[in-house]
C-alpha cells in the first residue's frame, strides 16, 4: 500500500516572516529544516503550535520492563493519575488496533499513535511491533512514533526502520554512570539483573548507541529527560550537549513527579520535584544548546486526546467494542480537519509577525521593559477560549519587548465544577492564585466576579478582553498595553504591593 | 524443585518469554509457574530468569518458599522506611 507521508506532501512551505521565526517567538522549532518542520508541523508532541490544534493517543500494548527507575512503581495502576507509566487496562495488539480506529474516527484532531508503556514497548517487541504493523495497513494516514528507555534500542533500530516509525523518543536522564546509578537502581542485560554503577554505564551505552543508529537512518529523535533536584539537576546541561551533538532535535526537560503514595523510591524517600523557576532555569539553560520542548503533559500509557485532557474514558474497551466505524469516511474528515487546522495554524503564525513588529516599536520608546509573565486559559485551537473557572490548566507565556514566547503549563483544580462541590470554592481558588504565581496578568474568554477581585488583590490582572483572540497576539497586545501605561517601569514586586495595598 | 509466583504479582508479562523451560503461564488473577516444568534454569542461566527480571518484591518465591527478592532489594527502598511513610498516608 503506498503511505501517505506528511514529509513528503506538497504543500507549499511557510517561508519568510510567515514563519513565526521572524521577530522572535515561541515556536522553538523555527530554525529547523524545513524538511523537518513539514515532519512535525502536526505533531503535538514535537511541535508547540501543534498542540494547540492535534491530538495524540497512547495505546497500553506494552507492560513489560526491563529497567527500573527511581521514579517509577510498577505496581501503580489508577484511572485518576496523569503521568507516564500509569495505564487503566492493557490491551493487546488486535484491541489496541480496533481502539486506535475508534478514536481516529471520533476525534478529528488525531495524527499520532504513540507506544509508550507502561513498561518500555522495545522490551515488548512482539506486542509493539504487531502493532504498528497493522496500523501501517490499516490506518496509514496516522504517525507512529514510540518512547523508550533505549536499552534494547540498538538491537530494535532495524525493525522500526520498517515500520514507518520517524518519530523516536529516548529518555536519557544522565550520560554519567556515577549520575545513573542514582537513578536506576537495576538493569536487565544479557538474562541477569545487574545492578548499580555497572547497570547505569550500559544503559548509557546503549542510548547513546541507540540515539546515533536512529538519527543515522533518518528517524527524528526527541530526547526526555526527568529533573531531579540535587540529582541530575546540574548534568542535564551536559546530556543536553552531548544528545544535541549526537543529531537528536528536540530535548524535553519535565519535572520529577514525586509523592510518597505514588510508592515510588522518590516518592518514598522524600525527593521533591522542581519549582516552576527551577524547571525553567535549566530550560532555558539548555536552550542554548538546543531545540526545548515546554509543552510537555507527562502523559499516562493510555492517554487519549488533545495534550491538556484526557478522553480515555469514552474509549474503554468495552465502548470501542460497540462503536462502528467507517474509517475510510473518517480518514476523509480527519483529512479536511487537519487541512483546515494547518490553514488556522499558517495565519496565526503570519499574524504574530505582525504583532512582533508593534512589540519591536516599544523598544524605541522604553528602553528597559522588564518582562512579564502571563497566564492563559484555552481549551485548543491556538486562541483564548476558556472560562477562568473551567480550566484544568493555564498556559504560561513570558512577554518581553523582542517575543512572546511559551514557557510551559501550571494545572491546577478545576475552580467551577458546579453542583455542590462549590462549598470548596474558597479553598480551591487560593490553592490556583498559588499555582498562578509570578504572573501578572490571567487571559481568558470569562471570569467570575470573586476570582477577578482576588486576582486583582494577589497582584494578577484578570483579562477577558481577548476573547477568541490567537493566544500570542493577545499577550503581545496586552503587555503593550503594561508597557504604554507605565507598568513596566516599576519593578514587578513594587507593582504587586501597590495592587495589594 | 521449583519457583512460585504469587498474588502480588502484577501480570507485567516480563518473565513469560524469557523462561527457557516454558513454564511461566498467563493466568488470572496472576501468572503462574508450572513446577512439573520450572528447571530453576539449572543448565540454561547463572541465574533464574523470572526472578531476575520481575519488579516486584516478594512475588516470585524460590524452591524453599523464601521471596526471590526481598523488601527493599529492587527498590532500594528500606522496608523500614517504607512502613514508615505507609503508616503515615494511612494516618491522613
């Protein structure tokens, strides 16, 4: 069957100042070959625009694991955790298949098949393989990509070249042994389980090998690593160095995600995970060296939808069991969707150039504009479109007189959940005003009238003049707005204290 | 002589092909051991490969009924340490 392959297609490459590399801007994809951009334009995992409008799903196909972190428990099974390595149900590869059609047929937005555990799916090669072997066949206009830990990568290389995989994710947490064996405990290599320094130096081994035969053939490479304050913390500059220098494109520094009922070594010992500051510090520490992805949501094994929610619940199997599908007729409108989300994602990007310029203009004006820090609300789409009081998450953006660029996300507890949860109210709005903290103004379609004034109070400046507005013009708009009113004179401390007082 | 699977196994199937004697099946609620077929890998492996690839403490038991691995040697965990913070959730 011929493949249709996005990097192949004909569409005319957005060129010039179209492109939101011009001026400065988020897309840490911009300085990319164009090759490699048309690979990714519409994968919400490797590109940041992306997301706003692709969704992605995770099918459970591989339990099995042949290393053990220290952030990982494998008894872990839960319908009300988010991150990796948690799934509800396993599946195997006919009904995983059959699940990847349903969703493709229900949710347009879907471009990408990923395996991703819960164990490592290279240590489940059978089950991986088979597959994406039938949805190569069977829904060819989906990407398959994978995630590994890369010690079975070297041996595995020349099979997922056959497979239409061009996206691989290797995690390398470390390139140092001494690093390593703070992190994996153990290791099964050549049928015995080698533990410590040793176990660390071949895994690192094998990734590096791995990561070097993959980028060799062609297939793009992204590399996650996990922060761990006062153990990797520092090094991860260097992995970011020596992955970069090896031809991976893309580097993902996520927080640890650590608590004691998680069972975890981390969680049990009582490692705490990174601040919003330190996270990005090293971020942007290591965008110097590379390409950063800030947009991570640290997914379950089994996550279905759009990057900030999950709709694995409509797509249980005992649903997908009862759904019928056409999938030649929702191939079509996935294909007109996507188009059409593409065409959307084309004019924002153009329209940012526009609002970078009236940014630049500030410069002439005000020479020291401090930056800003600004909170979004959005369900997708790449625009403001969310009540303040039903977000799961805020998007934060840093505005500063060259770019508006994405730093990352902040979930929080949903502030309205209706009915008679609002007894919590209180509580709940506190705890987002914390999570909010450091910026100083909150975007959204609407807000209620208590969180405004609380808001107000705790130095952030609710906004809901830009509704439907494409986020990044938004907040352009509005720090030149900060900056015309002489907000940005003041340092933001200062600023803060006088809203309060 | 043979080795044991028990119910705290969790079905992560990472033993099953690697059993030279194929004697690991998929069960429920949890896998199990046929000790007609278990050799200990007595002539294939240094060492048994179910025990040396399971993560989970205390769900493969050797041939004198003793855990495999013990609390605290995959995880690196101290079973001390563990009941502590245990007891400490439980307490909230």
């Amino acid at each position: 069957m011929e493949l249709k392959v996005i990097g192949q297609s004909t569409e005319q490459p957005a060129g010039g100042c179209s492109s939101s590399g011009c001026g400065g801007s988020s897309d840490q994809l911009s300085h990319l070959p164009e090759s490699i951009r048309q690979k990714v334009q519409d994968h919400p995992c490797y590109s940041e625009d992306a997301h706003h409008h692709f969704a992605r799903m995770h099918v459970a196909v591989a339990p099995a694991c042949n290393i053990q972190c220290h952030y990982c428990n494998r008894k872990y099974d839960c319908a009300n955790e988010s991150r990796p390595g948690v799934v509800s149900e396993l599946l195997t590869p006919d009904q995983a298949v059959k699940k990847v059609m349903a969703v493709a047929a229900n949710i347009p937005q879907m471009t990408v098949l990923g395996i991703a555990g819960p164990g490592d799916p290279l240590a489940n090669p059978e089950r991986t393989f088979e597959t994406f072997r039938q949805l190569t066949e069977k829904a060819p206009d989906i990407k398959l990509c994978v995630s590994t830990n890369g010690l079975s990568l070297p041996e595995q290389v020349e099979e997922l070249s056959k497979h239409n995989i061009d996206h691989v994710t290797i995690t390398i947490n470390c390139v140092d042994p001494e690093i390593g064996a703070k992190i994996y405990p153990w290791i099964f290599w050549n049928d015995r389980r080698i533990k410590g320094r040793k176990g660390a130096r071949i895994l690192i081994e094998q990734q590096q090998k791995g990561l070097e035969m993959l980028t060799a053939k062609g297939i793009l490479v992204k590399v996650n690593s996990v922060m761990i304050p006062g153990v990797n913390d520092e090094h991860l500059e260097e992995v970011s160095r020596v992955v970069k220098a090896k031809g991976a494109f893309l580097h993902n520094v996520m927080p640890l995600i650590a608590e004691a009922e998680h069972g975890t070594f981390y969680g049990v010992m009582g490692q705490r995970g990174p601040t919003h500051d330190e996270l990005q510090d090293l971020q942007d520490k290591c965008a110097g060296d590379m390409n950063m992805m800030r947009h991570c949501r640290q997914c379950r094994a089994d996550a279905v939808g759009m990057l900030g929610e999950d709709r694995g619940d409509e797509f249980t199997m005992d649903k997908v069991e009862t759904m019928e599908v056409d999938y030649e007729a929702a191939m079509a409108k996935r294909a007109e969707y996507q188009a059409a989300a593409l065409a959307t994602l084309k004019a924002q990007r153009s329209n940012n150039g526009e609002s970078f310029v009236a940014l630049s203009s500030l410069k002439v004006k005000k020479r020291e504009n401090r930056p800003v820090l600004m909170a979004v609300a959005t369900s997708g789409g790449g625009v403001i479109n969310q009540h303040f009081g039903h977000a799961g998450e805020f998007l934060i953006y840093e505005a500063s007189m060259t770019d508006v660029r994405f730093i990352g996300h902040r979930k929080v507890d949903l502030y309205c959940s209706g009915g008679d949860t609002c007894g919590d109210a209180e509580t709940t709005l506190q705890k987002i005003i914390r999570t909010l903290e450091g910026c100083e103004a909150v975007l959204c379609s609407k807000i209620g009238y208590e969180p405004w004034e609380q808001l107000e109070e705790a130095g952030i400046q609710p906004n809901g003049e830009h509704a439907m507005e494409p986020i990044e013009e938004a907040v352009a708009a509005v720090y030149a707005e900060m900056a015309e009113n002489g907000q940005l004179d003041q340092p933001k401390t200062s600023a803060q204290l006088q809203v309060s007082a | 002589m043979a080795y044991e699977i028990i119910e705290t196994c969790v079905n992560c199937w990472a033993c099953e092909p690697l059993c030279p004697s194929n004697a690991i099946l998929e069960a429920r609620p949890h896998f199990l051991i046929d000790a007609r077929k278990c050799t200990e890998c007595e002539g294939d492996h240094a060492d048994p490969q179910c025990a040396s690839i399971c993560p989970i403490e205390g769900a493969i038991l050797n041939p004198f009924g003793e855990a495999a691995n013990p609390p605290g040697s995959l995880t690196g965990i101290p079973p001390e340490k563990m009941a502590e913070v245990m007891a400490e959730i439980q307490a909230r």
